[in-house]
C-alpha cells in the first residue's frame, strides 16, 4: 500500500491516492541530481574528489481522476486539485506512507496541468502534478526529543541518511544559576559553549539552516490592572499616557486606566517629577524601610538608577517633592537634608536648608511651603519667606486668575496677589474636618475636606458661591485626599488609601479587576474572575473578561442572598456552571449560574460551609467539626446528595481544602492531617504534616504526586504517607499542571514556582518583587499563557527573547549537528552554578529517498 498526501500551507490536505484519484507514475522520490563538487591541478587524469551535493529535488506523479464520465464531477475534481496546489499559497508537505514507512518534504507545488480532452471526451481523465523541494531531504514525521542531564553522557542514534540539525533546550529556571553551559557531540568533536554568568532562564539553541539563533528565553510578570496606593500621577504629554507611582513599589503606565503595563522600583513612588522640555521624568522613590532612589527615563521602557550626592541622602534621608522649572531648565528635588537643584542629574546644588514642599510656579517665583510659610525665589539662589499669619500647616497651593491660594489643615484658605497683602478668605461654607486638597478645573474651585465620617467635597467658581457635590457612599471616600483631571479621557481621579477612583459626580467606581479566584470559560473564551475589595463595601463581584484589559461586572454574590456571608465559588469548565455558597443564620445556600447574572438556589441545608469540585461531584462541608466529625455532603447529578463523614479527636479544626487524583479522594484539614478515601464511604488518616498553617492539597496528573500548599512551605508526597517539606517564602494557595513548563506551577508570595521533580525542588519561574506580602489566590493557564491574582490585582506571562549569540565562545560551532549513527552529546557547566545543568535535543531524522 502506498499513499500520498498533499498539505497546503493552510493546512488543507488532500489525499492523492483514495477516492476519485489514483496514481498512475510517480517521479522524484526515491533519486535526486547530484553535483559532484571536485577540483583538477594541471595535468591531472581525472580529478579530485571534494564533496556530493544532492540538487533542489523535483518530485511529479501522473494522477487519474476517476470520474465515470461524470463532467460535474470531473470539473469538481479539476477545481479541488488547482485551489490546494496553488503556489501562492507558498511551501507545504508531501506525506508519503508505505506499510513500514511515514516520511513528508517540504516542497512548492507547481500549477496542476490537466489532459486537453474534449468536454465530453470519455475515459479517464489524467492531471500531471509536480513539485520542487528547494532543501532536497525526506524527513521523520515528528520530532525526536531526547532529555539531557548535566554531567551525563546521552547516546543519541541518527538512522537518518545524513547529519541532522538540532533544536537545543536549557532548562536553567531555578533558585540557583548556571554559569557557562556548554554542549559537546564526542562523536565530532563539536560544541557550544555561553560564556555568561548567573543565567536564570530557559536557553534555546537553534542550529537550523536560516533558522540560526541563541536566546535567553525569560518569562516576566505584566501587571494589569488592580487595587493600590496611588502617591503620585503624571500625565506624559508628549506620548500621550499616564504615569502613576505606586505604594508598593512599583510604576504603572496606562492611556485609559484599563490596560496598564507594570514597572518595578526600589519603594513606595514618592514623586514623578515629568519635563515636556526634556521629555523626561525623574521618579522619587522612598525605600521601603530606609534609603532613598532616584530614577531617570527618558523611553519610559527603562528605569535608570541615578547617584546622589551623600548631601541629599545622608541621615537616613526622605524625598520630600520634586517639580522642573520650565523657566529656569532645572529640577528642584527635596529631602529631609533641604531642596536641591540640577540641570542633568550630575551636579547638584543646595538651594534652601528647608525640605520644602508644594513646590511650583507662581508668576515670575518658584514658590515651596515648610509648615505655614511660604518660600519664594526667582533665580533658586535668593530665597525669601513669609507668614500668611494663619497658624497651621499648608496643605495645598494653587493659582487662579494671577492669585495664589493656600489651603490649610485647620480647613482655612489664605489668598494674595504678587505674594503680598495676604488675606484670609470667606467662605460661604462651615468647612468640617481638615484641609486636604485644593485645585482648579475647568475655572472652578474643587476643595477637599476630610473628616472622620469621609470626604466633603466642594465645587464653585468663586470661595463665596461653593457648593457640597454630595459623592455617592461619602461615607467610605474617607481616604482620598486627592483630586487631578485626567484630561485625555475626560474623568477625575480621587486617589489615596489603597484605591483608584474614577469619578464624574453623578457615579463612582473603583478601578475593578478580579483578585481572588479566577476561571476560563473555553466556548466562550472569556475569563471569569471574583473580586474583593476590603474595607469598601465587602462586597464579592463576579467579573468577566475576553481580553484581560477591561473586565465587566455581571453580578455582586452577597445580593443574592441579602445580608448573608461569602463561602466560596467553584467553576465547572465542562459545563461552564458557577456555583456560590454562602452563609446565612447557621444555614448553607449553594446557588448556581450559567449567565453569570441570573441565579437559581440548588440547595439549602445545615452546612455552613464550602464548596469544592473534584472528579466531576460537588462537595459541601462544614469547616468546622462538630460532635467529633466533619459533614460532607455531595452531589454528581445537582439532584441527588449523599452524605460522608470523617471521624476526628480534638477541638477547633477545619477542614481547609479537598482534591481527588490517582483513584482517591482525598481532605486537608487546619491541623495538617491528610485523610483519604476510596469510595467516599470509608476514610483513612495518612498523614499529619509539621508545619503552620495549611491553605490548599491538589494531586498532580503530570508528576502523579500530592501536593499541600502551606504557610511558607511545600509538601510533597508519592504515597500519601511520606511527605518531603520545601521551604517557600509566602504561602501556597493554588496549583496547576502546566502544559507549557510540562509539570506543576503554583504561586507563592510575589513569585510563581515550578516543580523540579528530578531536584526535589521549587524553582522560581516568575518573580514579580512587588507585592510580597500577599498570597496568589487564583491561577489559570490558557492561549498559551498563565494569568494569576492576588489582593492587589491581575498579572499575566509574557515571554522576551535575548539574544545571547554573541556570548559564544570562540570555539563554539553554530552548526552543531547529529552525525548519522551514534553520537555522544554531554552537557555541562561551570563549577560556579549552584545547580546541575538540564536540557533536552530535538532533531528529526532526514533521507535521501523513500
């Protein structure tokens, strides 16, 4: 039996031998041209031999079109044959099988050339199909991948006609490092070597022809948007987005405060000081505990770290402001040490001893306030100060109509023309709380007061004509002392306290993305997320998403059951169901949705407890023991629940999570005990783990191992009896098996982790340095990549690929290859590295003919 198939470069395959067709000669697969490569010296018989080169190979088979005189058939079949051999479609592959070989080359087709027949000619029409493969070699179907261990010799065979290029892998994504990895075929003494130190990533060699490459393939975090302290915003005039310093320690940039990109710095983002002169910005960083940073960009890609002068920074120094003088070309920064100046981050120069603050432009002064005076100067050199007479602190200046404004903390506004004769406005208000901002929009006065019970805020033309703008839910805006217009998309922006608000006094949202759970609905193609924001409204809402950038609300869970508690939610992927349990007088509800929206009560009991799925059943348990034993309750039909029970000593326990793998179902309870069961009848104690607190259990499919998620550790099992702990910095809460890294990812902290199960070990897949202090709560992977939640928001992969081909060493060979029959390949490191180098080969086998 022969066949031969036809894939075009869309993937449409055509099968050249069944059906209608049949072949009748076949061409060009088994020989090629050669040209004997040879040289002659004068005089010489003959020649000497050089090398063999096998020509671009042409392939063509007379094909038989069995039409039965059909001529609508005929012409059917003459239309199929010209659409899938149409070379502007570019290359594909010829497949041809035989009962004990598979093999395909790439190749164009040329246009079919059909029989000149009269229309209604009869017989069996013929067509004459033909094909030019430019690299002349058959080749295996799939690729052979072979693994590597460092240290090891690896015999790899090559049954192949010729030598084949390969494919390199370095798995090097580790807590440790691996200096100067190198691979070597013994068999012709060939190698790459990196000379590069402290390589973290994932390393791919590729040795193909006009595929040549070495690359550091690095996957980093993207944050996308969440909940944080905004200190400081900048609007970048010249590209036309906002830049926003964070509390905790990071930058993010964004149009439209939908889709943001995450940059990392040393502390909390005191300052963003922004030159449109210069088209630069410098950040203010304060350390998170001590010390203070500067940066400098002028790409807004990248951060530069700037030196300081030991004046600025010495005594455990503080930013205190930053602002650029268009006037006067310079940037005026503060500390605690007093102000200073610089042109280009070189020099600098003290101006004032005081650590001056609101510093801006008024007229033809640069202005900055200390306590209730204002400083004043016009050349940064001369400074003179005054006293407005009111005794409390400044909290805000601005300038309308030439006149300047003060605000105070004892709620009191101070104004002058030209910086004298000031005077003490009257307001037509009884300002209540403390002064917190003052600033002009659009012509009008919009003013800040805090007070105990939230925000008074104020909008008027003039002090005397202000009126209350009566914020919807006042009462829980008590953090937020800022107000800026975001111009380019038309809202403000009241940011402090952790939140981001956009407002535009008839509603107010906060900036929502999920940080809890987190789904994916595949016919849809959507993500289904829970967010949580604490200390708001205590409210858990359900979120979608199709691009990870703007997410919807569809529903707020406790208003389905009105004034009940939030248990959990469990997703269903096969039939895209949600389910929620909430809490309510001693008695669980689990409802359930598949719009997300509208919700139907599928079962009220005794349970007041959580939800879990796992092999396709619902399970319901109490989380706390009662009368010496856990209650579960279960479901595979949504109609029909059982009921099971685990038989405990002691007091005060919980059952903390559930999973089934490997034929059992198995319970994590807050003591660290592990039970399991077969049939959900009978339970077995396996294990008690020693440790703090315990968060999550899941079984791996890929490594066939259980896992338990800790307080600062990792616990993994093969028997469920025996239990190895790995130390994790944070607490591990979910798990997934990934078929991108191919074994078991989790989050932990800031990082995301994968299980190295040949070193026993956890290694970092993704640092993400911001966020520490809070735990991954939900983990996806799908279209290829892996997107996660915390407290503070959502983060996804990406993927950069560097370049390190310049990094080989002299005596590396870009054309590293497999000999045909054995090869020896041995992969190594420096004795530097902190772990053993891993890897893997990929290489198909090629022939001459089939």
């Amino acid at each position: 039996m022969q066949k031969l198939v036809w894939q075009n470069a869309n993937g449409v395959e055509l099968d050249l031998t069944s059906g209608n067709y049949g072949i009748t000669e076949w061409e060009g697969f088994s020989n090629a041209s050669l040209n004997i490569q040879s040289q002659q010296v004068p005089f010489q018989d003959g020649g000497v031999f050089l090398d063999a080169l096998i020509e671009q190979r042409e392939l063509s088979v007379t094909l038989a079109i069995q039409d039965n005189n059909n001529l609508e058939l005929r012409y059917q079949k003459r239309r199929e044959l010209i659409s899938a051999l149409n070379p502007k479609l570019g290359e594909g592959y010829l497949i041809y099988t035989n009962d004990f070989i598979s093999k395909r080359i790439k190749c164009i087709p040329q246009i079919p050339l059909f029989e000149t027949h009269n229309s209604n000619d009869t017989g069996t029409p013929k067509a004459s199909l033909s094909w030019t493969a430019c690299e002349p070699y058959w080749e295996d179907l799939e690729d052979t991948v072979v693994d590597l261990v460092g240290g090891e010799t690896t015999v790899i065979e090559n049954e192949g006609d010729i030598a084949s290029d390969v494919e390199i892998v370095l798995n090097t994504i580790s807590n440790g490092n691996i200096s100067t990895p190198s691979i070597k075929n013994l068999t012709n003494g060939k190698i790459i070597e990196i000379n590069k130190n402290e390589l973290y990533n994932q390393i791919k060699i590729d040795t193909r022809t006009g595929k040549k490459k070495v690359i550091e393939e690095s996957y980093q975090a993207r944050f996308l948007g969440g909940y944080d302290t905004i200190l400081d915003i900048a609007f970048i005039s010249h590209l036309g987005f906002y830049l926003c310093g964070l509390e905790n320690s990071a930058l993010w940039k964004t149009k439209d405060f939908e889709s943001f990109e995450n940059y990392v710095v040393s502390g909390p983002v005191k300052k963003i000081v922004y030159s449109e002169e210069k088209e630069e910005c410098l950040i203010l960083v304060n350390g998170v505990t001590s010390g203070i940073f500067l940066y400098k960009t002028t790409d807004f890609e990248t951060y530069t770290s700037i030196i300081l002068p030991s004046s600025i920074t010495q005594n455990s120094a503080r930013f205190v402001y930053g602002y650029y003088s268009e006037s006067l070309h310079k940037y005026v920064i503060s500390s605690t040490n007093g102000t200073f100046t610089t042109e280009d981050c070189s020099s600098w120069t003290q101006t004032n001893n005081q650590p001056l603050t609101n510093i801006s432009s008024y007229g033809n002064y640069i202005i900055g306030t200390v306590g209730g005076i204002i400083y004043n100067t016009t050349d940064l050199s001369t400074w003179g100060s005054i006293n407005t007479g009111i005794n409390s602190d400044i909290v805000s200046l601005v300038e309308k109509s030439e006149k300047l404004y003060a605000l105070y903390s004892n709620a009191k506004i101070a104004s002058s023309s030209g910086l004298s004769d000031w005077q003490e406005e009257t307001l037509n208000i009884t300002p209540q709380g403390n002064g917190s901002c003052i600033t002009i929009i659009n012509n009008n006065f919009y003013i800040i007061f805090s007070t105990s019970n939230g925000i008074k805020l104020y909008k008027g033309v003039t002090l005397d004509s202000l009126q209350e703008m009566n914020p919807p839910a006042t009462q829980i805006l008590s953090g937020f002392r800022k107000l800026v217009q975001l111009s380019s998309i038309g809202m403000f922006l009241l940011y402090d306290e952790g939140f981001t608000t956009t407002y535009n006094f008839n509603s107010y949202n906060y900036y929502k993305t999920p940080n809890e759970n987190l789904y994916y609905n595949k016919t849809q193609k959507k993500y289904i997320g829970i967010s949580y924001v604490e200390g708001i409204d205590q409210i858990h809402r359900v979120l979608t998403s199709s691009d990870l950038k703007k997410w919807e609300e569809q529903k707020a869970l406790e208003t389905i059951l009105p004034t009940s508690i939030y248990g959990n939610t469990e997703y269903d992927t096969k039939t895209n169901t949600i389910y929620v349990s909430l809490v309510k007088s001693s008695e669980g509800y689990i409802y359930t949705s598949q719009d997300l929206i509208n919700y139907s009560l599928l079962v009220q009991d005794d349970i007041s407890g959580r939800i879990k799925i796992a092999n396709e059943i619902l399970f319901h348990y109490s989380t706390n023991l009662t009368s010496g034993e856990f209650r579960i309750r279960y479901t595979n039909n949504n109609v029909d629940w059982e009921e099971t029970t685990i038989s405990v000593t002691g007091s005060g326990i919980r059952i903390i999570d559930m999973c089934y793998g490997n034929n059992k179902y198995y319970v994590l309870t807050s003591n660290g005990k592990i039970y399991e069961s077969e049939d959900l009848e009978s339970w077995e104690e396996k294990a008690t783990l020693s440790g703090m607190g315990y968060y999550s259990i899941f079984y791996s499919e890929k490594e066939e191992l259980l896992f338990v998620g800790g307080q600062g550790s990792l616990y993994v099992s093969e028997d469920e009896t025996n239990w190895v702990r790995i130390p994790i910095s944070g607490n591990v809460k979910c798990f997934l098996d990934s078929k991108i890294f191919n074994t078991v990812i989790f989050g932990s902290g800031a990082k995301l982790y994968k299980y190295n199960n040949i070193n026993k070990t956890a290694d970092i897949l993704i640092n993400t340095l911001v966020y520490s202090s809070v735990a991954i709560e939900g983990l996806v992977e799908e279209e290829g990549k892996i997107v996660w939640t915390n407290f503070y928001g959502l983060y996804t992969t990406i993927v950069e690929d560097i370049n390190i081909i310049n990094y080989l060493s002299s005596n590396s060979d870009i054309n590293f290859k497999l000999e045909q029959g054995s090869n020896k390949v041995f992969i190594t490191s420096s004795p530097d590295s902190t772990e053993t180098i891993m890897g893997s080969i990929k290489y198909r086998q090629k022939y001459i003919g089939v």
